[in-house]
C-alpha cells in the first residue's frame, strides 16, 4: 500500500516522497512506450554482449588466418570471415567495445561543455551572450564531420582523438539548447525571488535553472548518441579513427569495401551492427522524449 505524506509532513520526507513518484511514473511511462522499451532492450543487450565479449566468442579478433579468408556464413563462423581470416563475429562484438564508448564519450564532452556556455550565455547575457553566441554560430558555419575532421587533421588520427572531434562538433548544438532553456528559466518567480534575497549566483545556476534544463538535455543526448556513433564510424571509415588491427565498425567498413561485389558478409555484418545499435538508440531516445515532455504527454 504506498504510503501518503500529510499537508504536515516535514519537507525533507515531503521531497523524497516526490522523488521516489517521479520514479515510478518514468518507470511505468517507459514499460508502456513499447518503442522505447524495444530500443532500450536491443541496446541492453548489446552492452551485455561488448562485456561477455571474451566468453561469447570463439575466436581472438586480430589473429589473422590466411586460410580462412572470406570463408561465408556457417556453424564455425557465424558471420563468415574477412579478408584476412579473422572471424566477423568477433570482431564485430569486440567492435561494440570501441564503438559504444565513443558515442557515449563523445556526447558527454558535448553536453557538459554545451551546458557550461549556454548557462552562461543565457543567464548573464550581454557580453557574455554575445561572445559565446558568435563563435557557436562561426562552428556552426561549418559542416559537424568537416569540424570533426579538421580536428582530427589537428590531433593526428586515433580512437581517442576522434571522441574529442565529434564531442567538439556536437558542442553547438547544446549550447543553443542550453542558453534558449535558461533565457526562460531565469524569468521565473522563485528565481527573481532567489536574487533578491542575496542567493549566490552559482547556487541559483545549480538548484534553480539546471533542473529546468535536464530533460531537454537528456533527451538530446541520447539522440546524439546515434550521430555521434555513425560520425565516429565515417571518420574511422576514412582511415582517421581506429588504426589496424583493432576492431571497429567503421574500419570494418572500410576494410569490406572491396569485396561488396563478391563476399558481400564482409561490410553487411558491421554496418548492420551499426544499422541496428543506431535505431535501437533513436527507438529509446525518441520514447524518452515522449516521455519527458509534458506537452507531449497531455
């Protein structure tokens, strides 16, 4: 039986109530949108399958076998194998290990450099405002991949490197999102009333304007998870991420090409991988949106 909180109730217990229902209604919201919880389940599994990487694979995979190349799909090797002998299958669950964390990696170093900005920019204006705003619309002058390839130019290429790039070319994005959510959030009652009574700044921008900001926030990232993921794969693609013989998708693209005529398994498996991690993400991060959104939801 829950347990109800009186008109009397101490705040404290008042809060964690409100919390603790917040919960539960994002809980059973998410179980009955059946595209997010269908999203949220294919990539589960994924990220279970990067983990059990060395127990649900038979085969190391960066050891080549001259013999086995471009052997087609069957009980030995399920995916087939490459031009170099070395078992798809394997490398295309070893690959879910490098390419998950660079689109969760490369979103994180977008938000939390987006949310610094347009906090700024949207609550103290002005100068501020106009200075953070001109050079978000100067990267905004150029394409996101030719951004993330003239750092990657800059850093040399790597895995690593390419986090940095895309997380760099995701920035303004945020940060519009950011400074539009705050412009509206500093105009409210508890916050004018924050200011007047000597609240310092930092906490009005922490306890009053970020909660106003997070869902729009959360919901953006998890969409840019997929962009972030397919941006990483082009530029692996182009030979400017993962070097050989490390596995990745979009190097395993790269490496397929040649034989999308004759050996067709070779691309198709990593770019069915990406296919599906990419729709699973969009699946859970338009549900969540619904979600979040109380328009949406009325």
């Amino acid at each position: 039986m829950a347990r109800r909180v009186t008109a009397g109730a101490p705040p404290m217990e008042l809060r964690a109530t409100q919390a603790r229902n917040r919960r539960k209604d994002f809980f059973y919201s998410l179980l009955r949108t059946k595209a997010a919880l269908a999203g949220l389940m294919i990539l589960s599994l994924m990220i279970l399958a990067a983990i059990l990487a060395p127990l649900i694979t038979h085969y190391d995979p960066i050891v080549i076998s001259p013999p086995d190349r471009t052997l087609p799909p069957s009980r030995d090797h399920w995916l087939g194998t490459d031009g170099f002998g070395r078992d798809i299958y394997s490398r295309v669950v070893y690959g879910a290990r490098v390419s998950l964390p660079v689109g969760l990696i490369a979103v994180s170093i977008a938000a939390s450099i987006g949310a610094v900005l347009g906090l700024v920019a949207g609550y103290f204006g002005r100068y501020a405002d106009a200075i953070i705003m001109r050079i978000i619309d100067i990267m905004l002058a150029f394409p996101s991949i030719m951004l993330a390839l003239v750092v990657v130019a800059i850093l040399g290429p790597s895995i690593r490197n390419v986090m940095i790039a895309v997380g760099i070319s995701e920035i303004p994005r945020y940060t519009r999102l950011i400074r539009g959510q705050v412009l509206s959030a500093r105009e409210l009652l508890y916050v004018e009333a924050a200011k007047v009574i000597g609240v310092p700044t930092s906490k009005i921008l922490v306890r009053h304007i970020l909660p106003n900001v997070v869902s729009p926030v959360v919901v953006l990232g998890t969409l840019s998870v997929g962009s972030a993921i397919l941006a990483a794969a082009g530029l692996s693609f182009l030979g400017l991420g993962a070097q050989p013989p490390r596995p990745e998708w979009g190097a395993m693209l790269a490496d397929g090409r040649q034989f999308l005529s004759s050996h067709w398994w070779v691309a198709t498996m990593p770019g069915l991988a990406i296919a599906i991690t990419v729709l699973a993400i969009n699946m859970f991060g338009d549900g969540l949106r619904d979600i979040l959104d109380p328009r949406i939801r009325t």
